[in-house]
C-alpha cells in the first residue's frame, strides 16, 4: 500500500479523498488525528503532498508509482483540476554550470530540464559565470510560478521521519529535549549503518515514531542512497547534464469547482462551511476567521462571497491584478487596474489605462493612449468581458474571456484560459475566435475533452447573447 504524507490548507479533504481510494495517510498533524477515527501510523512515506506557497494547488512528489497513484486519485476532483508533471523533481541530479550571477545566487544550466537557482549561501567559496557544479533539486516550483527550482551542491534522502544528507555528518535530531536525546540513542540500536560520508538528522515527525518505523525509515533511506550513488558518474562534467531522477514531482492546480469538491469532501469528516478552501486559498490572513466560524456554528448556504470580500478583498478602491493561467502551467498577468465597482453578488468591474501601440486581440482596433479596458469579472463564471472605449468614450469592442470559473481573490483574479473566446466589433458583428487553438490543446493534451465542450458551450451561449 501506498503511504502518503499531507500537509497544507487541503490536508483533511485531501486525507479523506486518499483513505477512501486505499492509499495510507502517515505521519498525521495532531489536528487530523483529532478529527479522524483510527490510528494514523508514524511511517516512512513514499509520497508527500503539500499545499504550494500560494495556495492554488498542491505539489506531489516521491516515488513515481506513488505519485502517479496519488495524482490519479486528485486530478480528478472536478473539471478545473489541471496536472502538470515537473520537468525538475524534487531530488534529481544534475552536472550544472553557471549561467548567470545575481545579488543572492546563480542561475545554473540543468541541460534539457531547463534552469535552476542556486543561492551563493549553499556553495562553497566564490560563485562566477561558467563554473560547474553536482547539484540536487531540493525545492522544486510549479509550472505558474515565477521562481526556478531551487538547487543545492549536495545529495539528499527526504521520508518525512529523516534526511539523509552528504553535506552531514553523525547523528541528530531536528528537535531538542529529552526525546530527541532519546532518539540519538536509538539510533545507535538499529542494525543499519550510515553510507560512508553521510549524515542522519531524524525529523520532528520521528519523535513519535517506534523503533520499526525509524530502522524501516533508515533501512529504506540508506538503499536509496546506495542506489543513487551508484547511478552517478564519479567524475563531474563541465557541460550540463541529466544525472538521475530518482522521484517523481507532479503538481496540480485547483480552480474554483476543484474547491468546492475538496470542501464536500472535507464536510463528510467535519464542520465545513461554503468556500472554505477558497477562504483559506485567498489569503493566509483567513485562515483563523474560517477557523473560528467552524467552531461556533453550523455554517450552510452558498459561499460568503460579500462577508469574505468585504473582509479581505477585493473591494472598491482596491488593486486588482488579473492573473490569466494557462493549461501547460504558465501564469501570466494581463495587467492591474482599479476596483470602480463593488457588489457583495459577487460581482467587481475593473478599469485599466491602456498604453498606445499595436492592437487588440481579434479586434483589430489600434492601441492609443487614453484608451480604458473595463472588465466586468463575477466570482465562479466561466466568462468574462472587457469592453474597450476610447479616451473619447467610443466603444472600440468588446472581448469575452471563457475561462474555467473566475475567482476573485484579494489582489487578483484568478482563472485558466480556455482559448476559445467571443469578441463583439465596433459594428456590432459578433464572432467565436480562436477555437483552433482548444483543438490544439485538446490534441496536446491539455484540455480534456469534457473541460472542451464545456468551453464550446459557453462560447455558444455568449455569442448568441451577445448578438441579441
């Protein structure tokens, strides 16, 4: 049986959804344990999912049968679940070279898997364009995010219980106090012996564990390490190159519907109330309101858009960004205006000064300063229009986004462009463009056929409104 490690704002649905598909959630925090009946076993997990920094989505990585069996059990949570497998997983090596030298670290060349940031605090001695270094990915970024991969010159074992670590030596715990003295001297009982030049530090979790977990953790950390070892070549290359990829890192990202299904599945273990995922989602800030909601009453009924908004944000006078995601992972911003128009519905119009040159998309009318863009977004629509005008207040034409379901959160609105759009001319013709492009996507992959018709669908019925 797979074993899994969960941490992040999803953990309590993500647990369930994995339990119900046979999957063993390990190492549980003290509240999940609380609010599920049985035991949860302080074992060696082959997978771990987390909540990304921006809490959009998760990312899974460890062994690629595990990955791919917990991936399979999310990604199918609703129809704007999108998965993405990483190009730089956690724990691949590489012979890197220096690309580029910035104020904290270098950008390093990993080859065909493309870039990696190594901070000068991780190397030994002056860092310079062309260098060559053995390095491992130890936190690797999802596709949307702006951030390279982190890596570090050294080679690494991860199970939650331990690290494995050539840049270690002997024994200690991430932790101080009689029981991590304890831990160290158990240690000392396991008919395991470390690998020549690496060093064990036991993790937090490993306070709890028994010493069959710790001897089954450490036996398994040591094969790895063997394994790995034993994969790479002794002798470091000046020239890019793929060493190993001994784990697997797979990422998805939740949209609005996928919220809602993992709120549903949480509800089935305890108090949950409307958009509680996409509360928590929006900012950190919420996480205790939502926190204390569910603790006083029972919360039912729609998502609170007008408390939650009205709260934290987005409201009238705010910044908004419009965050434009797309299904291969890129996160692309369109641009930041002001928030003219608030409405607890659910509704925000955002307007834009627009920068002369060039032209609008599909519309065909020139760019010229003065111009204003106002967008029309509604929380959870699978569109939205923006209705370019003149500095003269004439109506340059109207562009509808269709997109999996808006999400307004504090300083952004957040969807997944689906291609296909619908675009009004000045003269009022109406017409669905950009369809070739879904095909496309559909063919490489990216968009499955049920997310597809649902986005021809929508475009249908904004361009028969449209030319009303």
């Amino acid at each position: 049986m797979t074993t899994a490690r969960v941490r992040g704002i999803y953990t309590t649905a993500i647990t369930h959804l994995l339990e119900e598909h046979g999957v063993e959630v390990v190492q549980a925090s003290e509240p999940i344990r609380e609010r599920f009946d049985g035991e949860f076993a302080v074992d060696p997990a082959d997978v771990t999912v987390e909540t990304t920094r921006d809490r959009q989505g998760v990312g899974i990585s460890g062994t690629h049968e595990g990955v791919d069996e917990v991936a399979a059990v999310l990604e199918s949570l609703a129809i704007d679940t999108f998965r993405w497998d990483a190009d730089t997983p956690r724990s691949a090596v590489f012979d890197a070279t220096v690309d580029e030298t910035l104020g904290g670290g270098a950008v390093v060349d990993l080859g065909d898997r493309g870039r990696g940031y190594l901070s000068y605090d991780d190397a030994n001695g002056y860092v310079d364009d062309g260098d060559s270094y053995r390095v491992q990915v130890t936190d690797p970024t999802p596709p949307w995010d702006d951030d390279r991969p982190r890596v570090e010159p050294t080679l690494e074992i991860r199970s939650g219980l331990l690290v494995l670590s050539r840049s270690r030596s002997g024994v200690s715990v991430a932790a101080s106090g009689e029981r991590a003295s304890e831990l160290v001297g158990m240690t000392d009982l396991l008919p395991i012996d470390l690998p020549e030049g690496w060093g064990l530090r036991w993790q937090r979790a490993a306070l709890e564990a028994d010493l069959d977990a710790m001897g089954t953790a450490l036996e398994r950390a040591v094969e790895r390490a063997e394994e790995l070892e034993d994969e790479l070549p002794a002798e470091e290359t000046d020239t890019p190159t793929e060493l190993a990829i001994p784990e697997a890192t797979t990422w998805l990202w939740f949209g609005r519907e996928s919220r809602t299904a993992l709120d549903e599945a949480r509800r089935e273990v305890e108090t949950t109330m409307p958009g509680h995922h996409r509360t928590k989602a929006a900012t950190r800030a919420a996480s205790a309101a939502v926190d204390f909601v569910e603790a006083v009453c029972d919360p039912s009924g729609e998502f609170p858009f007008g408390a939650v908004s009205g709260q934290f944000g987005p409201t009238s006078g705010d910044r908004l960004s419009i965050d434009h995601g797309k299904p291969d992972g890129r996160l692309l911003t369109l641009g930041t205006g002001d928030v003219t128009e608030w409405d607890p519905d659910g509704k925000v119009t955002l307007e834009r000064r627009m920068r002369g040159g060039g032209s609008y998309d599909a519309l065909g009318v020139s760019k010229e300063d003065g111009d204003v863009a106002v967008t029309k977004f509604r929380e959870g629509r699978w569109w939205y229009p923006t209705t370019y005008r003149g500095s003269e207040g004439s109506t340059k034409g109207t562009y509808v986004n269709i997109c999996t379901p808006v999400e307004l959160f504090p300083d952004s609105a957040r969807y997944v462009d689906l291609y296909v759009d619908v675009i009004r001319l000045p003269d009022g013709t109406v017409e669905v463009v950009d369809e070739d492009e879904l095909e496309a996507a559909v063919a490489d992959g990216l968009v499955s056929d049920e997310l597809a018709e649902k986005a021809r669908s929508v475009a249908s019925a904004v361009e028969r409104a449209l030319s009303k």
